[in-house]
C-alpha cells in the first residue's frame, strides 16, 4: 500500500504515525511540509478528502476567517498546519492519535 505522510519530524506524533505506517508494510513517501510547504489547494484537497475543515486543520484558537483566508495561512506559514496528515487510496486522516492512521490502512 501506497502512502504519503506530510511529516515534520521534531513532531511526536508524526514520528509515531511514520512508524505505524512503516510497521504496516506501507510504500511511504515522507514530505517534509515545513521544508516543502503544501498549497492551499493541496490542503483544500487533503481536508475535503478527510471530511475536515480547514478551521479544524489549524493548530491552536484562531479568528472566525473564512476557509480560503485560513488555507492561505496554512501555505505561508506551515507551522500552523495541524499534523500529520496522511493520505492513502483509502482516504486521509489527521493522525491525531497516531493510530488513527489505521482507518486508512
């Protein structure tokens, strides 16, 4: 099984999604999202797939904004993007706990 894990590795959580996906055999490609930052529309795409919001994406309390105004945060600054975030055929979780990374397995 393909997955695609946008990791930042100082993050505990991410680094036990990261195992739990190597521990299930999975093909992972790893994507550094605070070195290779997603676009907006890739965390359009990633939240609609997941059935979040991207209100429910951003880390800590922030403002009413309207989603588009909170995706163009998240891709100029990917420090505010809640992580991980993974994505396989099955769908895409936001991996926290970890081992929410199994309903997609």
């Amino acid at each position: 099984m393909k997955a695609t894990i946008w990791h930042h590795p100082r993050c505990s959580k991410s680094r036990a999604a990261l195992a739990l996906l190597h521990a299930a055999g999975a093909d992972v490609t790893v994507i550094d999202y605070v070195k290779t930052p997603p676009t907006a529309d890739d965390l359009a795409r990633l939240y609609a797939r997941a059935g979040l919001t991207p209100r429910q994406g951003l880390r800590g309390d922030a403002p009413p904004l309207a989603d588009d105004t909170i995706l163009a945060a998240m891709a100029a600054d990917p420090t505010i993007i809640e992580r991980p975030l993974v994505e396989t055929e099955r769908g895409v979780v936001l991996a926290r706990p970890p081992e929410l990374v199994r309903r997609i397995l």
